[in-house]
C-alpha cells in the first residue's frame, strides 16, 4: 500500500514520528508499508519489526546499518522507537471506522 492509503493516526504515529527523527528511519517505514495490504498489517509489521531489532540487541549496529550519516546516539534512537510501540498501542485501541483516512 502506499503511504498515502494509510490512516492519518497510522501515518503519523509512525512515519511522522520517525520523520522528526531522522529521514533515514522514516524511509525504513515507508518502505515496508509497500507490502502491506491495511493499515493494521502495516502496524503490525512496524510492531515486529521493532521488537526483533529489540530482541537482536546491538542497536550500535543497527544504527550503523540504517542510517546514512549523522549516526543518532543509541539513547535517542532507542527512546524514539519506545515511542513508536506507544504510538502504536494507542492507534491499535482506536477502531479502523473511527480511524481518519484521505480520500
């Protein structure tokens, strides 16, 4: 799906946040939303892969691996996805029908 399909809530939480981080982190996102069909598939899939980047340990590596130049510091870029999980929690208690789209 592209970026634009999926809910203002969605798009906000997740790319924007990850936007006003850093654009290499948000192109991460907005790459992934490709390959989903809805906006909870794609919430679903940012949520996993958050938690295997988690779960592998060395962020210093990952920060190596996604980001082209001005590497973040490890403190930030993980308080950033803290707070994408949260953004994601949230959006996930808000039905789809009362969820926001552009038409």
């Amino acid at each position: 799906m592209d970026t634009n399909d999926l809910s203002q809530e969605t798009y906000n939480g997740i790319i924007r946040c990850a936007e006003n981080f850093n654009h290499d982190l948000a192109h991460e996102f907005k790459v992934m939303a490709i390959d989903c069909d809805t906006d909870n598939e794609f919430l679903g899939e940012c949520g996993t892969l958050i938690k295997e980047w988690f779960e592998e340990g060395d962020l210093e590596d990952l920060i190596e691996d996604l980001f082209f130049e001005n590497l973040p510091s490890k403190k930030d870029f993980k308080k950033t996805l803290d707070k994408i999980v949260k953004n994601i929690e949230t959006i996930r208690n808000i039905p789809m029908e009362k969820r926001k789209f552009d038409l």
